[in-house]
C-alpha cells in the first residue's frame, strides 16, 4: 500500500517496549527511545562541531531517526541473545537487513527506493556521525539504567546495564563528547540522590577503564 | 543461586507480551499462555483417551507447563522473523537450546540437572503427548486472534493469525481432537456475533482445506 | 454453549488480579499464577519422589492447574474477609461449589461432566498431592511478598503476607519440601539486598516456629 | 493510628476495580464511582425537589459518598456471587457491618465513632435519600454497561447488565426522577450512534416494563 | 444534548490525570480526586462544628463534588504555568469560567441553568465552607506527595509537593482543622517508616511556620 | 544542573499524553509524537526536494525534534483551550516563551545557550522548513484519528479531529506535499476497511475544500 502503509508502520514502535521481561519501574518505547537519541545526537553534534569537527547534520538526524526502524520486523530481541555468538548476530543483523528490503521492494514506491534504501541501511559506521548515533543510542541505554536506579530497582540487570552503558560510551572515539560527558554529565550524575549507591557503581568502572601507565 | 533463581525467574514470563508491537485489545503474557495451553491438553488429552489412546499425562502436563520456558532467554520473537529462513529458524532453536544448557549448568543444582535437561527440552516431538502440545499451543493462537477479531480489532495480522492456526489446527495428526474441534467446537464460535465476518474467515479456511477426491 | 464457552472461560482468570485494592508495584493475574503453582509443585513433587514418595503426577498437576479455576466466579474475595468467620468461609466455599456445579451442568456435555466434576473439586485434601497443591499456592503468596518487599514495598501488608506465607509454609506436613525450602531456598531468599530487612522478619518467623523442648 | 489510617485508606478504593474478571474497553474504581453517584444524587434530588419533595441533602451526599466505603474491607465481590443465594447476601452484608463495626472501633478516635457509625450505614433506605441513592447508583451501572456498548463491546455480560440496570431504574419509586430519565435522557441515550442497537435492547426492556392493562 | 451529554462528560474526569508529566507510582485522576476531597471536608466540616462553627452541609458537599469539574475543558494545566504570572493564572480562570459558561448555555435545559450556575461557581471563597474546601483539597495534594515519598519516589517535585501542601495547610484560617490535622494527624504521618525522611521535612516546615515572637 | 538536568527533562515528555480526558483505544505520548513528525518530514522533505525545492535540512529535523519541548513546562493543553480566545492563544505562547527562556537561563551551560534559545523558538514559520513542520505536525494528528475510527472510536472528538487536520493539510502552502498526500496516500487510506465511514467523512472535506470556479 506504499507511503501510507509505511506510515502506519511507524505506529508499531510505539508499541515495541525495550528490555522486554525485565521488571522496571517506567517502560520506554522504541520510538521514544529513537526521539531521545537525536536529541542527544543534536547536543554531542554541537560539542563536535565547537571542537573542530565538521559534522554532516543531515546524516546524523537520519541516522538517529531511523536507527531503530528495523525493530518493526523484530522486536527487541533481548540482548543476551542478540550477543550469544558472533554467527547469531551476524544472522540476525542478515535477517533484519532482508526484511528492510523485502519490505522497500514490496511497500516504497520505486521512485523512492534508493533514498530509503540509503537511509535504512546500519547506521553505526565509522564516520562521525556513526560514531556519534552509537554515542547517542549507548546513553540513552545509560539514561534508562539510571532512572530505574534511581527509583530503587535493584535487580541486577540495571545495575550491570548501568555500568555496560558506561564502559562503552568511555571508549567511543568521539574524545570532546567523551570528555563532556565524564567531566560535566557524569559529576551532576552522581550527586543525585539514590537508594543505590550510583556513585559506587559510577567509580567503579572509571577506575578500570583508567589507562594503566 | 540455584533454585531460589529459577522460581524467581518464572515471574519475567509474566512480562513478556505475546505478539509484540501489534495493536491489541487485551494483552496476553507468557505464564498465563501456558497455563491455558495446559488446560486445552487437559481437554483434548481426556477425548483422546475416550478415544482408546493411551495418554502418559505427566509427560503430557509437563510439556505444555515448559514449552515456553526458554523464551526467559530469548522473549517472544516475531514469528516472521523466526520463520524468514530454515537456517535462521534452527539457528534461533540452536541459541535457546544453548542457552537454557548454560541455565542449567550454572543455576540448577547437580542432583536436579538430569530432570531439568529432561523436562526443558523440545516438547512438539511427534509423540502422542506432543501432538497434543502442538494442538493445544495452536489453539490458543487461534483463541488469541478470535478474540480479537470479537472485539472489533480488524488489523490484517489477527485475521491471518486466525486462518493460519485454523489451517494448522485441522491437520494435526490427531483425529478424534481435530474432530471433535472441527465439528463442535468451530460450530460454537461461529455462531458469536463479530463486527468481522468471522464465519466467511472460517469457511474460507475449511473450504481450503478440504481435501479434493 | 458448552467446551467453547469453558475455553473463552479461561480468558476471564488472566483479568482476575490477586490483592485487590492493595498498592502493588506488580500485579499478578490468577491464570499465571496457576502456572507457577504448577511449576513449584513440579519441583517439590520431584524432592519428594526423590526422598521415597510416590506422587500421583496426573493428580498433583490437575490439582495445581485446575486449583483457582472457581475464581471465575466468584473473584479474589480479600482474604480478610474469606477469614472473618468460620461460618463465612464455609458459605463462600459453598457457593462456589454450587455455582461450580451450576455451570458445569449448564456448560459441560454430559460425557465430559463426571471427569470435570472430578477435577475441579477443592484439591487441598490429606494426599500427598493435596499438599503439595497446598504448599505450592502458600510458596507463590511468599514469593508475591517477597517481590513486593524487593521493590521497597513497605505496606504492612505485604509485610505480614510475607510473614504468614513463610509461618504456614514451614508447618505443611512434607518434611522433605519444607527442609528443602528452609535450608536451601531461603538461605538464598535472605542473602537479597532489599530496603526492607528481609533477615530479619525471616528469622522472627524462624525463631516463633522453633519448637521449644 | 486513627483518622491518618482512615484518610490513607480512601486510597485503596481507587485500586478496587468494578466488574473484576469481565473484559472491558475502559476500567471503573470505585473511588470515581462514588464521585459520579453523588453528581447524579445532586441531579436528580433537585427534580425531586422541583417537584415538591423535601431533601436532606446533607444526608443525601453523606449517602453518596460512603455508600461503597465497605468495599475497602471486601473488595468488589461479583453480583453473581452476591446474589447467589438470599442466605449468603444477608451473611456477606453482615460481614461488612462488622468489618466496618471493628474498623471503627480500632481506627477512629472515640469522640467521631457516633458520627462514623451513622455515615457508614447502610444508605439504602426507603427515605427519599436512600431512593435517590439506589437511583444514583443503578445509573452508574447503565453508563458503565452503555459506554462498553457504545465502544463496541459485544459481550452479554455488558448487553444483560445494560438491560438491568435499566429496568431497575425503571420502578425505583421516584416518580419524577423516573420520568425525566424515561423521557428526556433516554431518549438522547437512543440517539447515540452504537455498534450495538442500543434502540432495539432499550425497547425491549421499556416494552416488557410497560405495565398491561 | 442535554443532562445527557453532561452525565457522560462526568467519564471524561476519570481520564483526567493529576501532575501529568511527572513520574509517579501510583496515578490518581480528579473523580476519585474529587471524591476524596469531599472525604476530608466531611471529616473537617464535622471538627468545626464541633467547635461551634455552623456548617451548610449542602453547600459544602456541592463545593467539592464540583470544585474541579472545569478541568473537563481545561485539562489539568500545570501548576507552575497556572503560577506563572498573575495575569495568566486570571485569564486561565477566566477562560474555564467563559467555558463553563458556554456549556451551560448550550448543553444544560433552561430550567437547571441557573442551578448549575450557582453550584459550578469558583468555591474557594472566604466562607467556612469555602475554606474547607480549599483546606480539603490542599490535604489531598499532601496525601498524593506523601504517599508517592513513602514509595521511595525522590523527585525534587514530590518532596517541594509536600512542603508546599502542608506549609498552604498551617495557615488556612480554620483554626481548629488546622489544629486537629498538626497535633493528631500529622503525628502519625511522621511516625510512618518512609524511604524519604518525612520527619525531617515535616519539621523544616514547622519551624519555618512557628511565629516568630 | 546542566545538561544532565536537560537530558532527563527529556524524559519527562514520554509521560505527556496527548488529547488528555479523551476516550482513545491507544495513546500517544510527546516524544514518540515527535519522533513520528521528524519521520513524515523526511519523507515531504524529499517530496518538495524532488520538485525543485531546496531544503535546509538540518534546520527541517532540528524544528520537527524540537517544536513539542516546551510541553515539559505546560503539558497538552486541550486545543480549545488553545484556542478559546486568540488573546488567551497569544498569551499561553508567551508563557512558554518565558518558561523556556527560564529554563536556558537557569539550565544550560552559557557556551550552549544561544544554540539552544535557536533552536527551541517557535519553528511553525513561514519558510519551507516551518511549513514542512506544521504539515508533518497535522499528518500525526490525522493518523491518530485515523487510528481510533479505524478502531471502532465513534466519539465526535475524533471524528472532527479527523476532518479538522485534513481540512488543514489541504491548504498548507506546500503543492508538492499536499498533491502526494491528497492523490496517493489519501487514496490507500479510504480503502481500509473501518466501521466508521472513513470515505464519506474525506468526501465531505474534500468536496467542501474544492476552490469554486
């Protein structure tokens, strides 16, 4: 049914609910979560830019927009999952990508099927602004662990994703955003008050990402 | 933490929402499936005794309690996507297998390992009790969608969802149940007043199906 | 309307939530909760097949599957009340097996009313499967207070469900399950962190059910 | 811990859902209720009012207000069950007057006891309060039953609940009330357009009302 | 439409949700809001009189069960936009006024316009009815706030919530409510065990309050 | 606190839902709503771009992200609010100015704020952009309408939301969009098979919206 039909489909991630059977005290939905991550991406972009770099605006909203749209074919595969073996999530990543394409070639009128096809496509390559949607899509991830924190959930999945999130947004080669994040972002972080001991968690995970000399 | 974690376990299968990302009317989690799955083998297990079968019931009430078990690890994959390859189908079987080994290995205790492996495996083999798990997982589908359909919800995927159980559903090898289903149970649900013309959707189906001379 | 009307029966216990009224951070529905009931008593029937019982398998799962079924009717009553009197208790019990009968005359075709008649009559009996049944049901209240507590849930309620589950559970006559559970799951239960102090009124209720010389 | 315990407690009502176990498209809790009684109360006492009769009105919102009170000790127990037998409805109310009798002589401070005694009573009396009361409150259930019709909501428990508040409301001995509500808003209700024929089932219940000659 | 469309507009109150935006563990809407409210006025009402103020219960009770009925048009705006500035929060009032005033006009027969005139007026006036109610409704915000700090909710927003609740409370001139609420009810608040340390912020507020000599 | 408090405002914005006191069978949220804008917007962008148009892109994204923030500080309001009075209109837009300009002054670092007050200022303008914005902006809230006919929703809410927003789009100054829209997509969108009459409704505006010779 072409772009109408493409349009509807947008409604499904509003209902694909993210780290599906864990408890959590808010849930958040794909489509609020990909909101969330160009907002992100609209902030560390400027960081980038102030810094030097030259960042192609258009890319990077697109990217973050349509990270996630493939989620429409497959859920929010649990993590664990997704990470079981390195086949598995080559064959999953295989299975997402032909499912886009069936559904370019069958629902996008042909005159639109290259700009969607270029759109759909992985975002999270090496330019900056790949860089800059995993930066993005990592700290969102990170945001979530920490509001269930916050609340007072304990299970052991928030805390391990809370300090996963963290280790990882360290090391993304973006060194401004990095630095703002762990100078800035992080010091407000753990003054908040919580039952869990963020800071704890929080210092934790620098000490072991600090270089050895 | 051995058992203790696998009752608490139990509880994420509450969580994980059938059908994911669709619209529906009424949700539908994952423990309460399977107990509705038990209950219609209970049925059809008791007419295919009446039948002269002999039905080994704790094998049968054990399967249906586990089918589903494994998706603890993996939560409700789309179906398209588990079926968008043969590979990738034994592919996802292969990662749950595995997964519920490690699950096994590293929470249940030695002395109950042997049971655990026993009774978590594949229940849908093709003995009479996993005829019957595959009747009754099917059936529940079917009542899922039907619900639906009741309801006034008239999304394309509840309409196949229903054809497509109704379809698998006659052909079980299992005569006295398909029987019993085809001829009494079908009559009942077509006589319900539905805003969708559910008894065309379910002749169009049993037409179908009809074997040709 | 006869087993249709029995099946979409089914639907009406996933809409029955346990404690009503109270402030819960999860809520559970009758139909899952009958699930993990089986699931416990699958556990508890191997402890004690393993320490030289005989277990009646086919008894123990219907007992379990089938236990809550009369709630259809007659809805979570608050135990408070069920409790009021013992004159009350019984009218209520009366009632529903009354209104059990009633609908099993109405729904049930006369070839299948003696097996339902069988199964769904109340299955807390001296039998070893009755009280498995009964130790299963007590073991999910338990872990419902538990959760609840987990969550920082500090009501008085699920403070004393938590309480009353743990006293009743140590005094069903299963020694082996109780030994199970007191040793090893419980040893488990308390090493949680949780905001409320779990040890503690674990071993309030250990220490009253201490028998003294 | 007196009044504070007594004021929490107004709380659970919004937790205590009506129709528990039926499907609906919209859930009720029976704080909101007693909202919606007392405006339909303050309604309807002034057409009584026009029309000659003396209203207590502080005894007719006090009515209101507390009317379901009890339900924090009970819950909201299906009317089935409720009216299963005239012995078990004089035992279930007998409950509630001595939960509530125990509640107020533990909770509320001696000096309010009287006045809580007599606000919590039983408000359905054949003073004109006690009918406008059970007018009020047979209204809700119409509303209730009509907005799950309108929505599309097929199942006969809402149809039979539709048709019998209706015809209660019908014969309440407040001949004014009655009247405005025959002709006036019934008529506006039959102009609505519904799935379900709202006409055809209101006709039928004002045809068998209307009284043979 | 008539009383008909104004008795249906009473369900749009109970989709009406309290502080929209912020987190929170338990949602209340302005039925059940405004079902509370005239909870505590019947309580209060019932000390001043008791301390030999005349109460016109009839006024009282329509204050409340109205007081919020304009958020039908408005919504529940929030607090600090409605603070904002002293000419926005006149020319909101101002509006709900002009739309309520439309509604009546065009909704409500010509007989009942003046009556509803008179009961949807603005009700926090200087009369002790008027006071009650303002004080009844403050008391519901300082139950909401204290009933989300015992769950453990830490937002800045509850905390000030609270605060600002119970510092409005102080000093609404109804002595003897204001009395009754500080010395009795306010003692068994702070002897509640709560996450948050509500004795701390209780008494922050009271030593502010203390008249300076 | 900076950019951290900024980053968890965001969240704030999945907890607006919008139409408030409406009955709907699903509801929308403000981040998931703008996430929907930025995707039409990309897809009309495209549109206008292929027909000779030159877009701004990163100007087009950075007003769909962001045109919906200043919600966090006034929630939804109800759209007749909005629009009771244009003075009304004229000074609730001055709020949000003001409550914005707040919230940059006292929020974001002063290296940021003067992206930020560029970026978060009204971007429904006159350029190609902002009339891309206030065309993505109406075609959410047609599909939301869409959504709840298609659902089975009757209520006249949605029904003139539906034909108000078409009505809207026909006429923005954008003939590229509004041909691609009116021609293709709105011919798929009356194919679906809905219970309200979807395709007398668009006929009704589209015979109205025709320019007299």
């Amino acid at each position: 049914m072409g772009i109408h039909k493409f349009f509807t489909s947008l409604n499904d991630l509003e209902r694909i609910i993210r780290c599906p059977g864990r408890f959590k005290f808010e849930e958040h939905n794909v489509a609020a979560h990909s909101w969330k991550v160009s907002q992100y991406a609209m902030f560390f972009g400027t960081i980038e830019e102030m810094n030097g770099s030259i960042i192609d605006w258009k890319s990077l909203y697109e990217k973050t927009i349509n990270h996630d749209f493939a989620e429409v074919f497959i859920g929010d595969i649990k993590t664990p999952v997704k990470h079981a073996s390195p086949e598995l999530k080559q064959m999953i990543s295989h299975v997402e990508e032909k499912m886009m394409e069936k559904f370019i070639f069958n629902e996008i009128p042909e005159e639109f099927q290259e700009v969607f096809f270029d759109r759909m496509k992985e975002g999270k390559d090496a330019t900056i602004e790949g860089r800059l949607l995993e930066f993005a899509d990592k700290l969102d991830l990170f945001y979530e662990a920490f509001a269930e924190l916050k609340r007072g959930n304990s299970d052991k999945e928030f805390v391990s994703m809370y300090q996963e999130a963290l280790k990882k947004l360290l090391v993304i080669p973006l060194p401004s955003s990095v630095n703002y994040f762990k100078n800035t972002i992080l010091a407000d972080v753990i003054t908040e008050k919580t039952p869990v001991d963020i800071t704890a968690l929080t210092k934790e995970v620098l000490t072991e990402a600090k270089p050895s000399k």
